[in-house]
C-alpha cells in the first residue's frame, strides 16, 4: 500500500488512516447545522484537503483500490445498520400497550 506525505503526523502514513483521522477531526456538524447537506460538507472537506488528496492520487494502485472498494462496503453496511435502528426508534415511538385486563364493560 502507498504512503502519503503528511504535515500533521509521520511523513509515510498510509492514505486511509490519513483520511480516517482527517475526517474524524473534521468538523462537519457545524456544517450541518448551519444547513449545508451531506454532500456540500463532503465537498468542502475534498476542497480543503485537495493538495493531500492529489498526493494519495499520484501513487495510488490496485492495492489501494481494493482498500478504498473494502471501505466503500463498510460505509454502505454502516449506512444500512444506522437506517435499521432509525426505523426501530420510529417504531417504538408509535408502540401502543393496551392493557386488556382493563376491559370497558
């Protein structure tokens, strides 16, 4: 797997880890909550970090193309597992108990 050269932390992190860690510390529910979406938040990280991407682009090969595929799987899976848990919530919000013992005559 290729490195990347980066600023902030040793000069041969792989890409992912670089991207993880960029991510994680980005701070994107501001972003949110002034109204922007997903998408526009995404952009604007690609934007701000563009001369560090274009670096990862540079030496990227097959390898780094079965990782990026591997993450892509997981995030998707990730996706579905919080959609699943959303509708459960919903779900629980819209649960009646009838207590039946308690019959009108």
């Amino acid at each position: 797997m290729k490195k990347i050269i980066n600023k902030k932390n040793n000069e041969n992190e792989p890409w992912f880890k670089w991207l993880t860690r960029e991510l994680n510390s980005y701070e994107a529910f501001q972003d949110f909550e002034s109204g922007k979406n997903p998408r526009d938040v995404a952009e604007d990280f690609i934007s701000r970090n563009s001369n560090a991407i274009s670096e990862v682009f540079e030496n990227f090969d097959d390898e780094d193309k079965d990782t990026l595929d591997q993450f892509l799987k997981l995030i998707e899976c990730e996706m579905h597992v919080f959609r699943i848990l959303e509708k459960q919530i919903e779900l629980r919000k819209k649960v009646r108990f009838v207590d039946f013992k308690k019959r009108k005559n």
